[in-house]
C-alpha cells in the first residue's frame, strides 16, 4: 500500500458529501466493525453518512451501533457522490439489491478490502491482501486523515481485528495487526466488552446446537479435515439461529490432527453455505474458487447446491490433489 493510494483516497473521500458505506451480507465483526467505524469517523468531519447492510447486526455483535444502518436501498438517498465498499469486493456480496442498484449508479465508487481476486472494477481501490482485517486499512485512512479516534470507533476498528484473527489465534496475526490494536487500546477501545459479546456471551441453547453439529462431525486423515454441517431443521429444533454456529470451522481447527475446518449450514432445500479455515495447509482461496467462492488462503467460502455427502467427499478429493 503506497502513501499515493492514501492520498488518493482522503482527497476522494473530503471531496465527497453524501455518502454510502456498504459491507457484505451475513456481517461479521470486521464488515460491521469497519464500516461502522468508517461511518463514525467521517461523521466526526461532518460528511452525510449511511451505512448499508443487507441483513440486521446479528445478536452477539448487538453492542455496535449505527444510527443511519439501512437495510434497504429505498431509504437511501438520491444525491449520493460516493458509495464505499468495505471488507468486500464483489457486488455479489453486498445482495442482489446492491448488484442491481450499481447498475445504474455513475458517482464514485471506493473500494477497501483484503480479500484476493477483486471482481469490482474501480480505479479507486484500496486492496491490501497482507492486513489481517480491513479494519486496518479503515484505521491508516482515519489516521491519514488526522480524523481523531475516539473510544466509540477504537472499539469498532478493534471488533474488526479480533475478528478476523480470531483472537489473535490464526496464522493471519502479524505484527501489523497487534500494532494497530495496541494503538487501539490506547484511544479507548472496550476489549472487556467485545471479548464478553463475541466469545463468552453463549446460551444454553447454542450448547444444543453445537451438540447436534458435533454429533455429524467426520474426520477425514487423507485430507486432513474436520467436517461438520447444521440444517434448517437443527437450528428449528434448538430455536437457533446461524449466528449461533460461528466459528464452528475455527474451533476444528483447536485439534491437532485437523489441518482444514469445514463447517456447512443449509440455507434452503439442499442449499448450502461452506465456510473453510486452516492455518497455511492449502490456499484456501484456490479451493473456494473451484466451487465459485473466494477469500483468503486461510480463511474462505462459497455456496453449493446439492447432497451434503457428494459436497463432503468432493472437498475432500481437492484437498488431497493441491496437498
């Protein structure tokens, strides 16, 4: 990331007045966290601000907040001069709402990621593979911007990298992202409240839940993975929700014989989200696109249609074939 790209980018971003901050579907703590973060600083500089998101903050990030988060595309309005993507880079990711909207959208488009293979197309880009979060790239604008940090967007930025590094745990964790977070601390941020939502606020009934994932759970040695899934009818049972089964593909990867976490929740009749965590085994993000998903090399998705054990024993075989 060179300082001409921040350059840019602040000049961009001052030079704009009604803004529109999108991060992608099914948030998790870095898409709210930088977002929402961006959304306070800018606010600080008194820019008009929304922030869109197709679906509501999930339960255990309900401590952020936003006063202008719009769920839908008619509550935004006409006079937008910029629209800045965040943690994602792919309309597809932001809901089919966004994918049509930006057909027609002629204004400035700013695109801030770390994810690979960017399939947005726009000269004003800031893509930084080598960040554990993209809430670090929303702190060096903020900074770069001498935007003063206050507790409200430390804790939001933070969310974002503890998040991501799961904790610090994955093998994403560099001295970048301890840095930045150190510096966070420092302007504020509630590591108390965000370790208590995300790690330690869990219901009895997300016990059940996870009882019923584990009760699928497979080893595979050839391929080195834990696989488990959830259906429709197990969080039905359980009177869950898909926010209760996060992390289940990091928390494979706790045993050590597990070189690939591989967690799948049904989202329709044998419709499937998969999500895949390692730590260095295999490029992750070369897998997911087979499948016509992406990500990072240890972290990445897709979707899949089809029986659960043919998406099983498909994965597996890739596995052992990039080994």
């Amino acid at each position: 990331m060179s300082i001409f790209n921040l350059e840019k980018i602040s000049s961009l971003i001052s030079n704009s007045h009604n803004i529109l901050i999108v991060s992608h579907y099914d948030p998790d703590g870095d898409a709210l966290g930088s977002s929402i973060g961006l959304y306070e600083a800018l606010n600080k500089i008194k820019k008009n601000c929304y922030v869109y998101n197709r679906d509501k903050i999930p339960d255990y990030l309900s401590f952020i907040k936003c006063r202008n988060l719009i769920n839908c595309l008619s509550d935004v309005p006409n006079d937008l001069d910029l629209i800045i993507f965040v943690d994602l880079n792919d309309y597809e990711r932001a809901g089919s709402e966004m994918e049509k909207y930006m057909i027609n959208f002629k204004n400035n488009i700013l695109v801030i990621d770390h994810h690979q293979n960017p399939k947005i197309n726009s000269t004003n880009s800031l893509i930084d593979t080598s960040c554990s979060a993209t809430a670090i790239l929303i702190f060096k604008i903020i900074d770069h911007m001498q935007i003063s940090i206050n507790k409200l967007i430390a804790t939001n930025l933070l969310t974002g990298i503890i998040t991501d590094t799961s904790s610090f745990k994955n093998s994403n964790t560099n001295s970048q992202s301890l840095e930045i977070a150190s510096k966070l601390l420092d302007f504020g941020a509630d590591l108390n409240l965000i370790n208590s939502s995300i790690y330690n606020d869990r219901s009895i009934k997300r016990i059940d839940l996870e009882k019923k994932i584990l009760s699928n759970f497979l080893f595979d040695n050839d391929s080195r993975t834990g696989f488990s899934y959830c259906t429709l009818e197990d969080y039905r049972k359980t009177n869950t929700t898909k926010e209760d089964s996060e992390g289940m593909a990091n928390y494979f990867l706790h045993h050590k014989e597990i070189m690939i976490g591989i967690f799948v929740r049904e989202i329709d009749k044998k419709s499937w989200k998969v999500s895949l965590r390692s730590n260095g085994y295999i490029d992750l993000s070369k897998l997911a696109n087979m499948f016509g998903g992406g990500g990072h090399k240890n972290a990445a998705g897709f979707k899949y249609s089809g029986e659960i054990e043919d998406l099983r024993k498909d994965l597996n075989n890739k596995i052992i074939d990039e080994k």
